[in-house]
C-alpha cells in the first residue's frame, strides 16, 4: 500500500456511495429504537434523582435522623455506611436539596489529605481569592484561616455543611481536624457540620480513633446504616423510572400494573436477583433492556433477566454487599 498511488477521488466516490441513503450508524443503535417503541424518551436507570425526589435508595430513617441532627444542632458529624453502590451517593445529594437555607455546603472526595490539605480544599471552594495565599501558608496559618472562616459564617447567618466521599481514606489528621470543626463557635451553635460516607472497612478504623479521642469522638459522631430496598421499595424504583422516562404518573403505572416493556414476572426475578442492592437492580434493569432491544424483543421477560444476569460484570461486588446486608440484620 506504501507503494501504490491512492486516488483520493475515487476513495471520495466510494464514501458517498456507501453513505447515500444510509443512516448514521448512531441513529440506527436497537436500543434507541426499543425505547422509542415502548414510549420512552430517555434511558429510565440513569438518573438516580428527578426534581426534589430521591430516585434510587432512600433511607428515610437515616435521611430523618441526619437532617434533625443539623437542623437542631445535636450532632456534628454524621456517617452513612454501607456497601459499595448502596446509594450513600444518593442519599447524600437528597440531603443537600433538602438543607435549610443558611447552609453552604461543600461536597467532595477523600483521599488521604493532610489537615492542611484538606483545610485548603474546603476554604478555596467557599472563596476562589484564598488560592494563592493559601499555598504561601503553612499548616498552622491554614488550619487557623480556617477556624476563623467557622467564626464568621454565624455571624453572617451562614453554617457549613461538608459531605466527605469515600471517607474509608481519611487521615487521622484531618479527622482531627473535622472533630476540632464541630466545635460551637458563636452563641454555642455550631456553624460546621458534616456527613461522611464510607464503606464498611472504615468502621475499624473509626473505632481505633475513638479510642485515642476518648469520649470526644463517640459524642460527635452518629453512624448510619443505610439498608438495601425491600421488596416495595424496588417495585416503586423501577416505576419511578418508567414514569420519568415516559413523563406519566409513577402512581399510575402501578394502580394499572402497566410496567411495559417489563411484564410483572421479569420485575420479581429481577427483585430475586438484586437482593435489594441499589446498583445492581439498576444495572440488571438496563442490561435486561438491551438484552431485549438486541434481540428484537418485544417485552423483557423472565428469560431476559436470566440472560441479563447471566451477563451481569460484578456479582463478586454484588455478592459482597448481600453479605454486609445480612450481617447488618444481626445488629439491628
């Protein structure tokens, strides 16, 4: 080919020739067209929240607890904890919808930081103009700006509310720093308030911790558990879905058990199979879409969901979460 001369006119001719007349490969995908033909004008399990509404795992119990503490200044520090793909995530966006209106909030990932590292984080989010003084600064200038940023936010009627992701990968230094935070600093409420979210390892660590803070940490800190969904829980997800993604009433869709393209046995296996574990009834629901898009089906049936079982990537994740699940029915 090195050798031979190439005609880009007739490789041009070709192009248009095998293009004439011819959709976009994109516009012909199965999965567009299954979902079109079913009256649906979006995937129904992508998005997890529509509007003010949680739309994958709810707790509201944990949901209930966490905001009372904030709204009235009874605990600092809150941890959702549970399994990877439980919906800690979720539950953490529902929150910062839902919180009162003087809250700022600053939400972000955990890995590892220094207190100083993470002090910075928080101070260059809430003002921009802090970046360059704050990397003149050392630890102590850092954590000390950082109390006085806590001073003033009551006084201007504001208080911080941080969500900490992945908090299995939080130093001991800036737990320090987080515990020293919750402390009141103007007409003893506190202006900083803040929920971790962590996977079940980081429990062990938590309690080395405590150990050293004496009384100091177990008083701050509330631990949540967040559960997977029952049984009503999973139907009332994936009618959720199918509402929003055919802009109908979700409450509808179940008084006329009209769960179209899922007849009513594919929704029990697929309750069976996902054990109420958010991600994987998300996953298995989209996957048995395909499965039935791909396949020139009309309907997801019971055989779909086997098939996308079958196919499903991460039942060793999945497997470990029911297994967490099953531990947490000991304990409660």
């Amino acid at each position: 080919m090195a050798d031979a001369k190439i005609d880009i006119k007739k490789v041009l001719e070709r192009i248009v020739e095998e293009s004439d007349g011819h959709e976009h490969e994109s516009e012909k995908d199965n999965f567009d067209r299954f979902l079109k033909e079913h009256g649906m004008h979006l995937n129904p399990f992508s998005d997890k929240i529509v509007d003010r509404r949680m739309f994958i795992n709810k707790d509201r119990r944990a949901l209930t607890r966490v905001l009372r503490s904030i709204k009235h200044n009874q605990s600092s520090i809150s941890i959702f904890i549970a399994p990877t793909g439980a919906g800690k995530s979720e539950n953490a966006d529902f929150l910062i919808r839902n919180l009162p209106e003087e809250y700022l909030y600053w939400y972000n990932q955990i890995y590892r930081q220094t207190s100083k590292q993470l002090a910075s984080s928080i101070i260059k989010d809430l003002d921009p103009s802090f970046d360059g003084k704050l990397r003149k600064m050392g630890r102590d200038e850092v954590i000390d700006t950082f109390n006085k940023v806590l001073t003033i936010l009551p006084k201007r009627n504001k208080k911080l509310f941080c969500i900490f992701d992945q908090g299995e990968h939080f130093s001991q230094d800036s737990i320090e720093l987080i515990v020293n935070a919750t402390n009141p600093h103007f007409k003893e409420n506190r202006s900083f308030s803040a929920l971790i979210l962590a996977v079940p390892r980081f429990e062990k660590r938590l309690d080395t911790w405590a150990e050293n803070y004496d009384t100091t940490l177990k008083r701050v800190v509330v631990r949540e558990y967040l559960r997977p969904f029952d049984v009503h829980q999973c139907v009332e997800y994936i009618a959720r879905g199918l509402a929003i993604s055919k802009r109908k009433d979700y409450i509808r869709i179940i008084k006329d058990r009209e769960f179209d393209p899922f007849n009513l046995e594919s929704i029990g296996l697929l309750i069976e199979k996902s054990r109420g574990h958010p991600s994987t009834l998300t996953d298995l629901c989209y996957l048995s879409l395909e499965i039935a898009a791909d396949s020139l089906d009309s309907m997801v049936s019971e055989s779909t969901v086997k098939e996308a079982w079958r196919r499903y990537p991460n039942k060793t994740g999945h497997k470990s979460a029911v297994k967490w699940y099953k531990r947490l029915e000991g304990l409660t």
